[in-house]
C-alpha cells in the first residue's frame, strides 16, 4: 500500500486549493458540491490541467516569439 497515491496527492491537492480559495467550510461544501461533483479529487484535476494549460500558453507564445524573431532577423 502506497501512502502517496496518485489519488490521493490529488485529493490533498484539491482540498488544499479549495480551503485556500473559498476559506469557509460552507462555501467549499457549496462549490465542491456544484462544481467538483462532490470530490475533492476533481479539484485537483482542474487545478492540474489549469497549470499545465498556463505552462502550455506560455510555451506557445514563446515558441511564437523565437519564430517571429529569427524570420525578422
């Protein structure tokens, strides 16, 4: 039995993200109800993927830039 596992490092992570965002107990329960299917998993996924999602812009735009200044060089 892993103590870490993929299920639960995204747990943790969702619950953390949830607690520092909304703060009360009541909002966290309303949004991880409405939003997250109830699972704090699921909010860690979403947080996941919004930082891959920031990390792939990001490279995006720099690979637009490298491109734009080497044909205008």
């Amino acid at each position: 039995m892993r103590f870490f596992s993929k299920e639960r490092w995204l747990e943790l992570t969702g619950r953390l993200y949830l607690q520092m965002r909304l703060r009360t107990p009541e909002k966290i329960e309303r949004e991880l109800s409405i939003k997250y299917e109830g699972q704090y998993r699921n909010a860690g996924l979403t947080l996941l993927f919004d930082v891959f999602m920031a990390i792939a812009v990001v490279v995006a735009v720099a690979i637009l830039a490298v491109t734009l200044y080497l044909f205008a060089a």
